[in-house]
C-alpha cells in the first residue's frame, strides 16, 4: 500500500504558537460567531492598531495626541452643557437653538482639531465613504432588536412625560413645525456620532487601542443622566454596539442614521400614546 501523502492526511495538522493540533471543526455556536466578530476580532483590530502607531511614532507623541482629544472633548461637553442655558422664545426656538449649539459643539472643534491639529484625515474618524452600503445589514438588525424594548417603554410614564421634545401646542397635529424640529434633532445626532464615536473613539485607539471604546461609552452615558433611567441604561448598551461596529467598520454613518431612527421611532410611540397619530 501506498504511503498516504501530506495533502490526504486528515485532519490536516497546521502549526500553532511552536505546538501542532488538529483544528476545531466543530461548528461554532451563532452566540460564538457574534462574539468572534464583534468583540474578538475588534479588539485584535483596534489593538493592532494602536501597536502600529506606536511602533511608527516618537516617544510621548501618542501621549500627546491622546491628551489634545480628551481636553478637545472636555472643552466640547462644557460647552453645549452651558451654551444653551437661559433660552427663551417658542418651542421651536428653544429646541432649535439646543440643536444648533449641540451640533456646532459636536462638530466645529473636533473637526478642526482633526485636521490642523492631530493632522489626520476626516476618514480617520469614520467620515469616510467607502464600502459604507456594505454595513447596513449590521445596524438593520441592530434596529430590529432595538425597536421592541423602545415599544414596551414607550407606555411607561416616564417616557410619556420626556418625548416627544417637541410640546406640541394643543390641536397643532403634526405642523411645519415639528418637521422642521424633526431635521434639525437629525442633524443633532448626525453630530452626536461624528463627535463620540468618531473624534473621541478614533482619537483615542492609537494610544489606548480597544480601551478607548470603554472610555468613549462613560461621557456618552453620563449627557444621558436627565433622561429616563431605563434610557439612561440603554445608552450604556448602544454605545457599546455603536462603537463597536465604528471600530470594526471604521465609518460613523450608519449609525447615526440608526441614532435618528430610534429616535425618531421613540417620537412617533410618544405622539401615538398622546392621540396626535393614530
């Protein structure tokens, strides 16, 4: 009989780490799949990336970058805490002018930062375009396991009493007014993601690697403390996801645009609860 040759031997031996075994071909688990990919492979990634940078840049660099970032973001959060204290005017003045500040508060400085500062470019915090169709599956699905929790919330009293932002003046129905509201609390968000899981996450992962994800979600969930506590938890959890798949997907764009219809779905509960839609 024939020797069997290295190409028919089965399982085929591969090397690993100095030892030899046989691998695993056992199939895994869709819970072990998911682990693999989001948490596993985007903390590999996200700490390759941070031992690239050091390996490229001078001592103390890294330190620097890091600390323009945190005091960037610390000068930010102060200034849209404190800008829109006092505002008087109608409703809609009040929340435009909120979402006016917030946005300019969340993009103007960290963008410039970005660029004539840290000298990077704006696809280094997931401004970028490319392939960004090809992660819209991810943050569809995200929607789907989000929507029934922000459903069952919806008929608490808490919840009732936040949303929607917009106080409706009684009989107005669904005006030019709350539409216009409706834009500007996108463009709001659109700003939200740029700033915490754009500048502050990306900012962060050549010095801290896949830390910096840990580090983005404690100021994210503290701007949530004025808000129902079940909302307030959530936001722990989405920051997580959402910072997540900007790490792995290296583009903010999708999840804003799943930001704005979370919220926009918590709107439209609210206004159902309040008999303005039906």
């Amino acid at each position: 009989m024939d020797e069997p040759t290295t190409s028919t031997l089965t399982p085929i031996v591969v090397e690993l780490g100095g030892a030899t075994r046989a691998p695993d071909a056992t199939p895994r688990s869709w819970g072990a799949q998911l682990w693999r990919r989001y948490v596993v492979e985007v903390r590999d990634d996200a700490n390759a990336r941070a031992e690239a940078a050091r390996a490229a840049t001078r001592p103390g660099l890294l330190d620097a970058r890091a600390a323009v970032v945190l005091v960037t973001v610390a000068v930010c959060l102060t200034f849209t805490e404190f800008a829109t204290r006092g505002i008087r005017g109608s409703e809609l003045h009040q929340l435009g002018v909120w979402a006016l500040v917030q946005s300019a508060g969340y993009l103007v400085l960290p963008l410039v930062v970005t660029r004539f500062v840290l000298r990077s470019s704006l696809g280094d915090i997931g401004l970028g375009i490319r392939n960004v169709a090809s992660h819209v599956r991810e943050y569809a699905v995200l929607y789907a396991v989000a929507a029934p929790f922000v459903v069952a919330v919806s008929f608490s009293a808490a919840f009732q009493d936040k949303y929607p932002f917009y106080d409706l003046a009684p009989g107005e129905g669904l005006s030019h007014r709350i539409w216009i509201w409706w834009v500007l609390y996108a463009v709001q968000f659109f700003a939200l993601e740029t700033f915490f899981r754009g500048f502050l996450l990306h900012g962060l992962v050549p010095r801290l690697g896949y830390a910096s994800l840990f580090v983005m979600v404690v100021p994210y969930n503290m701007i949530h403390y004025g808000k129902p506590w079940p909302e307030a938890i959530a936001a722990i959890v989405g920051a997580l996801a959402l910072g997540s798949l900007s790490l792995r997907n290296r583009s903010i764009w999708w999840g804003a645009a799943l930001h704005c219809t979370i919220a926009g779905t918590m709107d439209a509960f609210a206004l159902w609860h309040a008999g303005v839609i039906l």
